[in-house]
C-alpha cells in the first residue's frame, strides 16, 4: 500500500474524487471489465489486465505532464466505497482533453454520473483553467448525453470513425466572466 494517501481532486456532496493510485488496480479493472458497463465505451469491449496497468502508468505520466487524468471517486458515506471513475484525458493524443467517466453498476440510477461530470467540470473551469473540454459518446448512448447535457455539453458534430460507426462530439465550454 502506499505511505501516503491519493491527493484528492474535489468532492461534492456524496463523493471524494482523487488521483489515481497503483493501488486502485483491482478496482479500475473491475469497474471497466464489466461487459455491461463497457457497452457503448470504444469499441465495446471490457478491458484487459494489461490495459488496466497501462492506463494507470499512462495516468501517472499524464499527471506530471497536464497535471490531470484519470481519478478515483468514492463515497464520502459509504467507507470509501468506490463509485467508479472520471477524468480529463487526451486518446490517441488528441490535442483536446476530454471528459471520461464510468460507475460501477451498483450506483447507476442514482445521479452520481451527473455529480461527477459537473464536479470535474466546475474543476476544470476552476483550478484547471481549461476553457473548452469534449465528450465523445455512442448515437445511442441517451442516458450519458443527459448527464452531459446537464453538466453543460452540447453537441458539435458526429464523427465518422475507422469500423464505419459514428460518434458524437460534445463540447463544454467555460463561462468566462
């Protein structure tokens, strides 16, 4: 285990959000090995054990470069049970950080998913400075645009993608004052 404890990120009312440590591998890779879950995530396909540690290496580095990637959040109730994942990433090295969640199936349904997306973005705005932040989702995938839309996505376009699907981009922008 490790000596000193994950920087948390934020909180909001149900949840602590913290850096992703080597020590969330069994639970990174049990949210995002879960069929169900990963059905309208890439290409549908759970992820592997080996992905799961070069994700979490990739995290590590990305938070020395952009100071952000993916974290960890779990209830502030629940004895730290963890409630799944966001982050802000860049696949593929696309120039533009993108927002990135999933739950685990047990706290679907309950507005957790719009909690984490509208605190990362508030983060964003706040202590990130970013000022423009996508989201990319499957056409069908009418509950993860809800919880965009509610955290201020819009869509920008559908992308044509390589196996011929398209996907849509969603654009958060911040309210500059």
């Amino acid at each position: 285990m490790s000596s000193t404890p994950p920087q948390v990120i934020f909180t909001t009312p149900r949840l602590r959000v913290r850096r992703l440590t080597v020590d969330d591998f069994d639970a990174m890779y049990a949210a995002y090995s879960d069929p169900v879950a990963m059905r309208y995530v890439d290409d549908g396909q759970p992820i592997t054990r080996e992905d799961t540690m070069r994700w979490i290496e990739l995290t590590l580095s990305r938070y020395e470069t952009h100071g952000y990637g993916m974290s960890l959040a779990e209830s502030r109730a629940d004895d730290s049970a963890v409630v799944g994942f966001v982050g802000l990433v860049h696949p593929g090295g696309q120039p533009e950080p993108e927002l990135k969640y999933t739950l685990r199936q047990a706290y679907w349904g309950k507005g957790y998913a719009t909690e984490l997306a509208q605190g990362m973005m508030a983060h964003a705005r706040d202590d990130l400075r970013l000022r423009e932040v996508i989201s990319t989702i499957n056409p069908g995938h009418t509950v993860s645009r809800r919880v965009l839309a509610k955290a201020g996505f819009r869509f920008d376009h559908l992308r044509a993608e390589d196996d011929g699907e398209s996907t849509e981009v969603l654009v958060w922008r911040a309210n500059v004052v």
